[in-house]
C-alpha cells in the first residue's frame, strides 16, 4: 500500500495521509512488548519522514477525538507548503 500511494504521489496527484493512532496501553506490558512496541512506532516514523521527504503531508488522528481536528491540521500544513512541494 505504501508504494501504491508513493507511486501515485510521483504521478503529481495530490495526495495527503491521515494516521490512525489508538490509545496506548495503560496496563504494564512485558519487556518483549514494550520492545515490539518502540520497534512499531519507529517504523511508522519512518514511514511518516518518508511521505513528508516526497511532500506528502501526514497528520495523525487519535481514536478519541473527531476528524475536524486532523483535517484542520493538514489544511494548516498546505497553506504553508503552497509553492514549496516538489513533484
């Protein structure tokens, strides 16, 4: 899915992200979890410089509040970004 979407940004298509993010776990986990947990979050850094390198905005929304928040956020980002993305 990522490449689908890097390939469809390379095509000069507007294109924004909205991340989904859940709540983190309040009960103690084990040390293997809290290692698959930093490994997670890591790789969605990752992912989310990586659209932000090809001027892909990325906000995220977290499961406890509504939409308007991440949309406002990104239009936020656009205004800004307007005449410097690279296609």
């Amino acid at each position: 899915m990522l490449n689908a979407l890097a390939t469809i940004r390379a095509r000069g298509v507007d294109l924004a992200v909205i991340e989904t993010v859940g709540r983190r776990r309040d009960r103690p986990v084990s040390a293997a979890g809290n290692l698959a947990g930093r490994l997670i979050e890591l790789e969605r850094v990752e992912v989310r410089d990586n659209f932000g390198r090809r001027g892909v905005p990325v906000v995220g929304w977290h499961d406890n509040e509504s939409l308007e928040a991440p949309l406002s956020a990104l239009a936020t980002w656009r205004r800004r970004a307007r005449g410097r993305v690279a296609r």
